[in-house]
C-alpha cells in the first residue's frame, strides 16, 4: 500500500457556495514527472475506494507503467483520507459536511495537478465507476489540458434507474436507529452497513454471476460466505457511514450538464470535450449498461464505445478477475498509442 502526501485546499468554496476551511486532498503518486511534464496520468478513486485499491492497474509492463508515466491518484473528497465528514472539525462536521460535487471534486485535482505539480497537459485521465465521472468531469472542465480519457464502467449523467439503487443504499443506512441523523459517536451503525451491503450485492455483479457462482473463484464457500464475507466485510472495513453518504450524494447529483456554462444540458457539455475518448462500459454492468453509454459516445466528437465482454457485471472494473483487468489494460495502452485530442 502507497503512503499518501497531502495537498492544502485552504478554504475550499464548493459550486453550491458553502466553504469548506482548512481542506485538503489525500494523494499517492506513481513514476516519475518527466522534464517537459508531458507523462501525466490522473486516475480517481471510486465510491468509498482509497487510492490504494486503484493500484491493480498501475505496475510496469502494463499500460499504466510507473517506468513510462507519472501517475496521480487523488483521493475523492468525501472518501476518508481527503477532506470528509468523518476528519472535518465542527460546524462541518460529520452529517454537516457540505455537499460536494464531481465538478467540485475535479476542482480540487485541477489545483493540486496544476498547484503543487506545474502540469499544464494531462496525457490520460481515466477512472472505474465514481472514477469514471471524474474522468469525464475532467474532459469537461479543463478540455484544453486533456489529451485522453478512458472512463470505465461509470457515466458522464447519474441515471434516474442509478438514483433509485442509490436511494435503497440510503435508506438501509439511515434506517438503523445508532445512525442517529449521521451524528453516531464511536459506535457505529453496523446494522445498517450490513443492511447496506446486502442492498449492494445485487447490483454490483451480475445475474450470470451469481448463476455461474463465480464468486467461488474468489474463495467463497457458499452464497451466505460470499454475502458476509466479502459484502459485508467491504463496508465494515473502515468505511465511515456519513462518509459513504456523503460520496452517494455526489455520486447521485453526477451530471457534467451541471459544469457552469452548459446550463443542465449534458449532450452539450459532452460535445465539448475535446479528448480522444475510449468509454469502456461492462456488458452486463446493473449500474451503468452499455446503452447508457452508448448515448454518451454518440456525442463525443472523437470518441470509441469498447464494451467489456463477460459476467462479472460492474465490477468487471475493480481488478477482481483477470481477464477483465487484462482487457482494460489492453485498451489503455492502444488508446496511450494514439494522437491525444489537443494534438
């Protein structure tokens, strides 16, 4: 696991206007920024995700290699490491914790990038899932620095469907009497994390998968196994509750339609982008379908829809299998082959 720096936001003022005093980003660094800083990935974290569990596709010999590209992971504000509810000193503490956007988030990466590291071109921007946002927030925001992106398994517009799931997620926390509005003290509320869980374990793989019983390649005995040991288990591991609900709510408003200057229209915010795009939705992803972002594409100007062949549903992106890590792989190092959009 990567030890992490810190990056001073100072006092932060999210695009809903409140300020956020004494903020900061939690990043890890890969590689090397080469001399003329024309080797710079940033690659996102993901909903509840640290940067360390992006690590599965960073290492030499792959697309993503340490020897070839300086690679900045930053951590989603909101995720427990940079400026959160769970580490935010009062009066925006824990359930007061301001509301936080993808624009907000890309924001505040924009500054560290272009702040602490001098960068001015970003080779690649890519992401899984609240990554994948980012990634296309990134497009959006900044689409004179962007060379590339390669947002998979995410969407550039939270859908309504998506809004719904996410709505189960939040209510199987908050129903648990020790959540106590989001103002718990150190007794958290685990009923409801493990209530959480379970609402998750239906959508973050697929009917096939749990037909085929993949989950015993991951070591699971049993359904049940698989249901406490790995679902349950992924959200007691330090995941704060208020936290969680902070991310769900910047995961839920998602939408790069809401950049200043587009006024709510996505289709033109995406036509604005000018990166060479390679989206890689998963074929049978719950969460984010490939029609999804097949729409997407269609208003891209320069863009590729490369869907995810197999089973393993939305979490085709998490490094979990090989065969999905390797396809990912492959189309990051042909999309880093080709001329960037600002070419």
């Amino acid at each position: 696991m990567t030890h992490h720096q810190i990056f001073d936001l100072g006092d932060f003022t999210t695009q809903h206007g409140a300020t956020l005093r004494g903020a900061f980003l939690a990043y890890a660094t890969y590689g090397e920024l080469n001399a003329d800083k024309s080797n710079a990935v940033v690659y996102p974290t993901w909903y509840s995700g640290r940067h360390w569990d992006n690590e599965w596709l960073i290492g030499p010999g792959m697309a993503l290699d340490p020897e070839k590209y300086f690679i900045i992971v930053p951590n989603m504000m909101g995720n427990g490491l940079s400026s959160s509810p769970s580490n935010t000193l009062p009066p925006y503490d824990r359930a007061r914790f301001p509301n936080i956007t993808v624009f907000d988030q890309v924001a505040a990466q924009h500054r560290l990038v272009t702040e602490k590291f001098g960068i001015e071109r970003l080779a690649l921007v890519t992401g899984w899932s609240m990554g994948a946002g980012q990634t296309y927030q990134w497009a959006v925001s900044y689409p004179e620095m962007v060379e590339r992106i390669a947002p998979f398994c995410g969407s550039a517009r939270t859908s309504l469907h998506n809004k719904v799931f996410l709505e189960g997620v939040k209510a199987a926390l908050t129903a648990d009497a020790v959540f106590a509005g989001g103002w718990y003290g150190e007794n958290w509320p685990t009923t409801g994390l493990r209530a959480l869980a379970r609402v998750y374990a239906g959508w973050g793989f697929s009917q096939a998968f749990y037909w085929e019983r993949e989950y015993e390649k991951l070591g699971y005995a049993s359904l049940d196994d698989f249901l406490i040991g790995f679902w349950e288990g992924f959200f007691l591991d330090g995941r704060d509750p208020n936290n969680l609900l902070s991310m769900l709510w910047t995961w839920q408003h998602g939408d790069v339609g809401q950049t200043p200057g587009f006024d709510g229209y996505t289709e033109a915010a995406l036509a604005s982008i000018k990166a060479t795009a390679l989206v890689l939705p998963a074929e049978k992803d719950l969460y984010f379908p490939p029609e999804d972002e097949a729409w997407a594409v269609t208003h891209i100007p320069n863009a590729e829809l490369r869907v995810i062949p197999g089973i393993w549903g939305h979490f085709a992106g998490h490094g979990s299998n090989h065969e999905d890590t390797r396809f990912i792989d492959t189309a990051l190092s042909e999309l880093l082959a080709k001329p960037g959009g600002l070419a």
